[in-house]
C-alpha cells in the first residue's frame, strides 16, 4: 500500500471526533440525514435497527457473558471476548479502535467498544457476516463512551485484561497510553498498516489465523475475477469515479485509497482529477485518501459510471446530492450509471471493509455487464 504522505493525526483526531459526536453524541439522530449523507456506513444503511433475523453461531464461535447475577436493571452484564486459541484466551478485551467490528465477524465480544450503543447498531445493521448472537452480545455491553468523552469509569468497570489502542482515538479521547496502563495493559495499533496486516493481527488475538488467511485470499480470488470479466466485457478502461457525500460537502476518492486500487486492479480508471494522493493538509487518513471538491470542480470527477459513498441507502443516488449543477456536471448520475454504498465500510482499513469494496465493486461490474 502506497503511504506517500501522511496527514497530521491532530487534524485526523478532529475529523475521527467529530464524526463520532455527529453519529452517537447525545443530541445526534444517527439516522437524521438519510438523503444527503456519508459518514457511517459498513455495509448497507443507517437504519440504527439491526434488521437481520437472529442466527444460530456459527461452528467454533464462542459467545461468553460474564456472570449475571441479578444486578439493578439499568445494568447489563459485560461481555468477555474469547477464543478457542490465540492471545485472548478467556481474556477481558476492550477495543478503542475500528476493530471490534472485525472482532465481531471472527466472533469475539469485546467487553467494550468505542462506538456505544447509539452508532454500533447503525453499523452492525449493515454487515452481512456476523452472527446476530454476537452483535446482541457486543450491544449490550455498558458504554465506555458518550460523544467523544471516553467514560473512564466505565472502562475501568469492564476489567480489561487488554485495551487495543490507535494513536487517533488516542487523541479523540484525550487520553494517553500511560494513563489507560493504569487500568490494564495497552496494545497499539499502528495506523498505517496494510489492512492485510490489520486482519492478520485482529485473527491473531482471536486465535482466527486460519480463517483470516481464507478472507484475504478470497478477496484476491473475487478481484481476479472482476478483472477478467471486465476485459471479457470489453470494459477495461472504463472511468469509474468515487464520490463521497455528507450534506453540502463532497469528497473524491483518490488514487492512494484503497478503493481507487481496488477499482484500478480490475480494469476500471478513475478521472483524471482523481488520479493524484491526498493534499497535506486532508484530514483523512491514507486508506481513505479523499480530496474535497466545490461544486465546480464536479465536472473534473465525472466518469462513466459514478460511486457515491453515503451514510445510508438511497434509491437514487443523485438525491445525496444537494447542489443544484450535479446532475449536469456528473451526466452518469442522472442517467442511472451510478450505486451508492456504505460509507463507513469503505472507511475502514480491515477486512469487513474491503470485503464491502469488493462487494459493491461487483455490483459496478454487474450493472455494466447487464
């Protein structure tokens, strides 16, 4: 993965917090904007229900509560992340970073997670391969979090074997690594790791290697197959350009993210706007690599066929548009040559990211091949 520049973590930390405040502070309705959106999004919408029907664990998943004894109703027991392997064992883990959500889909409950109830649901509602076992297990652990005030009280109350840490919600938080050693050991997580590399690491303190390696070839397998349908197709080369929405604001997906990589493996090229890294002073980080763009700047990013990352689903994805010129400016979105898809799935370095890339990336390819 190519990390050319690097932004400041204290303007990456502003960005984190206030999309955290926007999605779980106590006066945010997370599913407030349902048409112009694109801040929170994992793999279908931000409904904030989980709406998939309770299935059984899968095989060799371990869902363990801790002892409930009959405690005052507002309290609900702490979960406790466990492996049949691996560095957890029967440890207490709680995560401060993105990852719990990968923890999930290996089926681990982390006894705490930095998102809380009001946002983990919204996320949870969109990812296709967790057991809903796991996701009532993870929602009904007590929050650690409310906005981005980090509930120390709280987090100490989890008894923690381990906390996983990022240098951004290190920041977001206003805490520090020496501080949190003080309730428990801490566990770094570096930033700018391949999310090859952050799969691997998660499966590891899962005791998931095997099952992650099974993930991350598939992601190849699945990108070696668009790509050979893109060329049987006769659509290599094809201008495929990657917006992102939330409100008036809009974003373009650079050639550094790993999107645009994704998109450029298979056969596809973005605009020619878009075929630059990140500014130095962008706040995202290097996986996202997202450019902000005014209004007439939006003919530089039309293409062929159009992604519009968004918070939640729309049935056009024009409408998460609020300027007037989009539509002529960017002809494909008016002319039905475009899919919107989760937002903050395609922000996250890690396999339930990149699997919801290569999801909707198949979809591309399906609408063009149709």
């Amino acid at each position: 993965m190519r990390h050319p520049r690097r932004p400041s973590r204290a303007i990456a930390a502003a960005l984190s917090a206030a999309f955290i405040v926007a999605a779980c502070g106590d006066d945010a309705d997370p599913v407030a904007d349902t048409a112009n959106d694109g801040t929170v999004t994992t793999t279908s919408d931000d409904t904030g229900a989980v709406g998939n029907e309770a299935d059984e664990p899968t095989e060799g998943t371990t869902v363990e509560q801790a002892p409930t004894e009959t405690t005052p109703t507002n309290e609900t027991p702490v979960a406790t992340a466990t492996s049949e392997a691996g560095v957890l064992d029967d440890q207490v883990l709680v995560d401060m970073t993105d990852s719990v959500f990968d923890f999930a889909t290996f089926g681990i409950v982390p006894a705490g997670n930095i998102y809380g109830s009001a946002f983990a649901p919204v996320v949870f509602d969109q990812i296709e391969n967790v057991d809903q076992a796991v996701v009532d297990a993870i929602l009904a652990t007590p929050d650690i979090t409310a906005g981005a005030e980090l509930n120390r009280e709280a987090l100490a109350a989890a008894e923690p074997d381990l906390i996983l840490l990022s240098p951004t919600f290190e920041a977001v938080y206003n805490t520090s690594q020496d501080e949190l050693e003080q309730i428990a050991p801490v566990q770094m997580i570096d930033e700018e790791v391949s999310w090859q590399e952050r799969t691997r690491l998660v499966a590891e303190l899962a005791g998931r290697e095997d099952e992650a390696e099974e993930r991350i070839e598939a992601i190849d397998d699945k990108l070696n197959e668009l790509e050979q349908r893109v060329a049987e197709a006769d659509l290599t080369g094809t201008t495929v350009s990657i917006l992102r929405v939330l409100g008036d604001d809009v974003w373009a997906f650079t050639q550094q993210s790993t999107a645009a990589m994704f998109a450029e493996r298979i056969g596809f090229v973005l605009p020619p706007a878009q075929q630059q890294n990140q500014p130095e002073a962008s706040p995202f980080q290097d996986y996202v690599a997202l450019i902000p763009l005014s209004a007439e700047e939006f003919g530089d990013h039309a293409g062929d066929f159009v992604i519009v990352a968004v918070n939640a689903p729309v049935d056009d994805p024009s409408t998460a548009f609020t300027s007037p010129v989009v539509a002529e400016l960017i002809p494909a979105l008016g002319q039905g040559a475009a899919i919107d898809v989760p937002w903050f799935l395609w922000a996250l370095n890690s396999i339930v990211g990149v699997e919801q890339m290569v999801q909707d990336l198949e979809a591309v390819v399906d609408e063009l091949t149709s």
